[in-house]
C-alpha cells in the first residue's frame, strides 16, 4: 500500500508540474500579445513597423512554446519509465536478496554467501562493524559458499544490533593471499523511484540498485 501510496504522489506531483507549466506558457503567450498589441497601437505612422517583424516575433515565441511542450513531454516519458521499473521489481518485494550492502543485524543468524580463492588452504569470513573496524572472524572451509553468521565476534562475544558487512580473507600456508567478497541475504521491503532508475530498500532500511543483487531466493 506504501508503494502504491507513493506512486500516486509522484504521478499527482508530474500532473501538477505539467499543469502550471501549461498555464505558464498560456500567461506567457497573453503576455506576448498584450505587448504585440500596444507595439501596434504605439508605432510611429510615418515610420511602421514592418509586418515581416511581427511575424518573426511570432515565429520565435512559438518556437519557444513548442520547445517547452517537447521537454514536458520528454519529462512524462521519463517518468512513466521510471514507473514501470518500479513495476518490474515489485515482485521482488517480499523475497530475500543477496548483495554486498550492509546487513542489520538484530539478533537473529544472518545467511551469507561468498567464494574463496583459487589456491587456499585456509580461510575466514571477516566481519566489519559500521564503522568499517574489524570486529570478529569466522574460519570457513576452502570451497565453502555459504554459512550462518550468528553475531559472534572477536574472543566469541556476541556482537550488538547494527549493520555490519563481511570479506572474505584467503590463506595459502599461513600467508594472506587476498580478500573475496562475501554478502549477506536481507529481505526485499520496497521499491521506489530515482532519478538514476529504480532502488530496492533492503530490511533494516538500506538502500541498493537492482544491478548490485547477485542472487535472490524466496
């Protein structure tokens, strides 16, 4: 209902906009023939105006006009594209998403997915808190793809609420060769409208682009 709620303020806000500037252009082009008029009233008899004059005014304004309606109807058209984005995510609404954003950790396990490098024999899942501060790790298995995040942090104290975010740091016989990405699921809440194309709003308020979603599951 929030979704459709906010649809329908931004397609009244558009409405509203196309209508005072239509009416911009109708005070405009009053305006216009008012001082046409008193030209005509106020020119010199002995020395007129020539017609041709008149009608180039005329030309320009209304080339002005039809350049102003064009934009209005690019405007609208970008819009209703924004819109149907909208449309085209709202069934991912509800389902949950894996991206590299920040995780809200609340208490309950966190699902994260990751991949480690070729040539590991060792590896841990590094989490950070939302401060970017290291603040614990846990030891997966070479191949490993997937685990559960408990909160639990360095010295296995059970982290607070808040976002955190996870690496993946690989070993090769003790040595450090590399980080790999790691994300966490979260649910899909929302969808709304940018000025850059549509946004997901992730549990717990986040905000992430369609194209950072790398795999979404019910």
């Amino acid at each position: 209902m929030e979704i459709a709620t906010t649809t329908l303020s931004q397609a009244q806000g558009a409405a509203s906009a196309a209508t005072a500037e239509t009416s911009l252009i109708g005070n405009d082009f009053n305006t216009f023939l008012v001082m046409l008029t008193t030209q005509l009233q106020n020119q010199d008899p002995l020395n007129p105006i020539e017609s041709s004059d008149y009608a180039v005014q005329l030309a320009t304004f209304s080339g002005v006009e039809q350049q102003v309606r064009t934009n209005q109807l690019l405007q609208g058209l970008a819009e209703r594209m924004g819109l149907s984005g909208i449309g085209e995510y709202s069934s991912w609404i509800g389902r949950e998403a894996l991206s590299d954003a920040p995780a809200v950790f609340t208490g309950a396990p966190l699902d994260l997915a990751f991949q480690t490098l070729s040539g590991t024999d060792s590896a841990q899942v590094v989490v950070y808190d939302a401060a970017g501060v290291e603040a614990g790790r846990m030891p997966i298995v070479p191949g490993q793809t997937s685990a559960v995040w408990s909160g639990e942090g360095g010295g296995g104290v059970q982290l607070p609420a808040g976002w955190y975010t996870f690496r993946v740091e690989n070993f090769s016989e003790g040595e450090s060769i590399g980080f790999s990405r790691a994300g966490a699921y979260a649910t899909v809440t929302e969808v709304s409208a940018a000025a850059e194309g549509p946004t997901l709003v992730l549990s717990g308020g986040v905000e992430v682009s369609p194209t950072e979603i790398r795999a979404l599951r019910a």
